[in-house]
C-alpha cells in the first residue's frame, strides 16, 4: 500500500525556509534597483507593492543592513545596496540566462519582452515604424522602446537591444553594423539660390547654420575629415534646437544650412527638397549599430528581432546619401544651381 509521507513542520530544515526568503528578497531588491522605484518593480513582477516593501525588509533584516535610501520623491541604493547589487547580479543574470535557456528549449513561438534602447532621431524615424510588423509577426512578443540619447548600460538598464551611432568602443556589448552613418551638410535649393554654399569648412562662418544642442549642455559640433585627419567646427547660428527632427524641419523651411545624418535626410535628397554641400569632408568612419551583451545562446525573442529588424532597416535603403555622394563625387556648389534644371541634387 501506497503511503503519503509528510515531513512535520516543526522538523523541516530551517535552512529551505530561510533560502526562500532571501531568494525573494533577492529578486524584489535587484528589481527595485533596476527600476529605481518600488512601483515599478511591483508592476514588472506582478505583485503588490507591499509585498515588494515586505521582501526588501525581510532580506535587509537578515543582512543587518540598510540597502536603500526612501524619501517621498525618490529611492536610491545605500553604500552597502549598491555592493549586495554588484555581487548580486552575476548571480541573478545567470539564473534568468538558465530560464530563458530552457523556455527556448519548449516546442512554440518566441516570446517574452523585449526593451529596445534608440536615439530619439533614429528611433523615431526608423525603428518606431517597424514596431508594428514586428508585433504582427511574433505577438507573443512584448515591446518597450526607450528613446533616449545617453548610451545605455544594457546589464543595468535591462536594455536587450540598444541602437548606437557614431563612433562605438565597448568591449562589453556586441555591435553589429546596420547601415553607415554619413554627417552631411545640407540646405534647400532656394537658400542655395539665394546664399550659395560653401566650398570649404571655413566658409561655413558665412552662412547662416541650424546647430544642435545635446543633453549635457553643449552644442554639437560639425564633424568632417579634412585630408585623413578628424576636424571639428563650430559655426555660429542664430536658431539652436534639441532634437534633429526640428532642425530638419528648419532647414527645409529655408533657415540655413544643417549637418544631420544620412538616414535622417535620404528621403528629402532624393525627392530633392535638400541638397548637400561639403561632401568630400564628411566623416566616414560611423556607422548606426545593433548593440546586445554577449551571451552564448540569445533566447529566441532576441534573434528574431534581431534578425527581422537588420533586414527591414538594410532594405529601406538608409545610405542612400553614401551611395549618392560616391556617385557624385563632387559637393554640390552655389553656381550649379544657377539653373533651374540642376536644383535636385540627386538623378
């Protein structure tokens, strides 16, 4: 005869218990952290935020140590929270690896969240519009896209995939080259007509310029490459704005010359409301990337983004202005758009 053995609970080992609640206390804590709020990690867990508060107080008492900072307006991580966090997460990210690893190993469609991490110009532009083919093709999948302009930690941050430009140097993330990023100089065919443009990085002095201001403070500067070497310029301008959308918007009002880059240009260069100038001096040593950490197995939510966002952003044709400058060769100048019939830049 069968029998159901049960263990008295007055005589189960204190230890099972006790690793249960610190595991849970684990959790909530590196969720809070990641979060930055109670809230938040309550909602990302699916649980009430008392049971979050209980968690982090229980696992606080049983280290002796206060982990985090509480005032009514913020939470931040105490000394001895940000050291139980560094050697936490090793831990932690490789208990959730070993979770997704053996999710994907199940028979079904991919599935899960995915946080997405872009400039706010590129993901604008670019990546906000192919959201919804992607949701189509794998509903199973969840979307959250941060449009941000610092660069992410993507360990801290939780960020999957994060979209990079410029010039990337990180040994802790993979970076795939999407497309290049080209900087060029542009301008309306009627500023041409009436301004001309300039034939050399100094002459832009003489121009009426459209500059940038970036989220620390400063204004961006205009790149080039001027005989193999890096060259930095600041013209001065009348009209400063913070988002390239809107210095897009000026210069096609006529407002003056702007540096932006190709993939936020191609479609107006190629319908010919903007020409470019100064194109032997931009810098070609940029590209847009593709960013994730390294891991051994990727779960599959993350290839199949990855591999269906490459192909779409490749077969919009986002370095169209790279492949019209090659063309080309020479910067467009004020005297050939005397006429009327050379006004579009791009055949």
């Amino acid at each position: 005869m069968n029998a159901m053995i049960q263990i008295p609970t007055d005589r189960q080992d204190p230890s099972t218990s006790s690793f249960s609640a610190s595991y849970a206390g684990v959790v909530a804590f590196m969720t809070v952290a990641t979060e930055g709020s109670f809230a938040r990690a309550a909602d990302r867990l699916g649980v009430g935020r008392s049971a979050v508060s209980r968690s982090v107080q229980k696992l606080e008492g049983q280290l002796g140590a206060r982990l985090f900072s509480r005032t009514t307006r913020s939470t931040s991580l105490t000394a001895e929270g940000e050291l139980f966090f560094e050697n936490c997460r090793p831990g932690v990210e490789r208990i959730q690896q070993a979770l997704e690893d053996m999710r994907d190993l199940r028979d079904g469609p991919p599935r899960g969240q995915l946080r997405i991490s872009a400039t706010h110009g590129f993901g604008r532009k670019v990546i906000a519009p192919l959201m919804s083919e992607f949701h189509m093709r794998y509903p199973g999948i969840g979307i959250e896209l941060q449009l941000e302009e610092r660069a992410p930690d993507l360990a801290v941050d939780r960020v999957d995939v994060a979209f990079r430009e410029g010039r990337l140097d990180d040994s802790q993330v993979i970076a795939k080259q999407i497309i290049p990023m080209q900087m060029l100089v542009c301008a309306t065919p009627d500023y041409v007509r009436r301004h001309g443009l300039p034939a050399s990085v100094d002459e832009l002095q003489a121009h009426a310029c459209i500059n940038r201001r970036l989220p620390n403070g400063r204004l961006r500067s205009w790149d080039f490459e001027i005989d193999g070497r890096a060259h930095s310029a600041m013209p001065q301008g009348d009209i400063v704005l913070n988002d390239d959308d809107l210095i897009l918007r000026a210069t096609l009002d006529g407002e003056g010359l702007a540096q932006l880059p190709g993939f936020q240009v191609c479609e107006e260069l190629r319908k010919g409301t903007l020409v470019t100038c100064l194109d032997q001096f931009a810098p070609d040593d940029r590209a847009h990337y593709l960013c994730y950490l390294s891991r051994r197995q990727l779960p599959k939510r993350i290839r199949v983004f990855i591999d269906f966002i490459t192909a779409q952003i490749r077969a919009l044709h986002l370095d169209f202005a790279t492949e019209m400058t090659r063309i080309r060769g020479n910067p467009v100048s004020g005297a050939d758009m005397q006429d009327d019939s050379l006004a579009v830049a791009v055949d």
